[in-house]
C-alpha cells in the first residue's frame, strides 16, 4: 500500500513543484479575478497588483462595506473618472465629466433601498468606478462611492 502511495505522490510531485514555483515567481505580481456578477463581461481577469490602470481601463480594488458583500471583497470596474473630474447628478443620473455613467436604482434587489454615491470634483487619491451593467454596485452608490488609492489593488486585464 504504502509503495502505491509513494509512486503516486512521485509522479504528482513535480507538478506540485511547479505551482509552487510559479506562485514564487508570479504571485507577488498577478491575481487571477472570478466576476461572480452581470458588472462587467467575462469571468476570469489577470490582475497585475500595483499598477494603475488609465482611464477607461479596468480596475481591480477592495471593497470596504460590510453589504451585500464581504468587507475585503475583490470588485472589479472600469475606471471612469480620476482626481479633478467633476461627477454630477440629475435626478439619478450620473455623469462624469458631461459623460453618462449609469442610472442609480433607488432599490436593490432584495428591496434595500439604495443611497446615490457623491457629486462634485473628485479629490486626490480617489476615483470614479463604473460597471456596463446597469445593476453594477459602482460608484454611483454610497456603499461603493468614490474608490480611494490604498483600496486600489491594480489594472484588471479580461482573460475571458
């Protein structure tokens, strides 16, 4: 019995090896990403950590509310607005620089009622964040609100 074991261990053994390698060598660089929701298109996402995606760009950050989600959640959107960009509202409808960025619904799903996220000029070190789906949990809501650098985890590249 115990031959049996070794010779099956032997042969996984070196695979073993090498996903332990390649998570040395690339897991202090990359993330891979699961989209669990409608926010965005695709599922799988290469995350590179550190780096700052550009505008327009998909951004990979931390979730701070405690609802609907886990605090520390990973959330991926587009970034849609940087510091200095003027976000406005009429009504619930967001704009980002004069540009549309969603309609806030005033409940979720569950029937919670939804608070819209902030307006003004975004200020150093935060961002607007907007997913294509319009029940994306983005910045155009309080809970979301404007995604501050240090919840920033890095550029989100779509792997499918």
């Amino acid at each position: 019995m115990s031959l049996r074991l070794f010779d099956h261990l032997g042969r996984w053994f070196p695979l073993l090896l090498w996903v332990i390698a390649a998570h040395l060598a690339f897991g202090r660089a990359y993330l891979l990403a699961w989209n669990i929701t409608e926010s965005l298109p695709g599922t799988l996402f290469l995350v590179e950590k550190g780096a700052m995606p550009a505008r327009g760009e998909l951004m990979a950050f931390r979730w701070e509310a405690n609802w609907p989600y886990p605090r520390g959640s990973l959330f991926l959107k587009r970034l849609t607005g940087l510091p200095g960009s003027l976000v406005t509202a009429t009504g619930r409808a967001f704009f980002v620089d004069g540009e549309s960025v969603g309609r806030a619904k005033e409940h979720a799903r569950s029937g919670e009622p939804l608070e819209v996220g902030p307006v003004g000029i975004i200020p150093d070190g935060y961002y607007y964040v907007a997913g294509s789906h319009p029940d994306s949990l983005d910045s155009r809501y309080r809970l979301t609100g404007w995604v501050s650098r240090p919840q920033v985890v890095g550029k989100a590249h779509r792997v499918f």
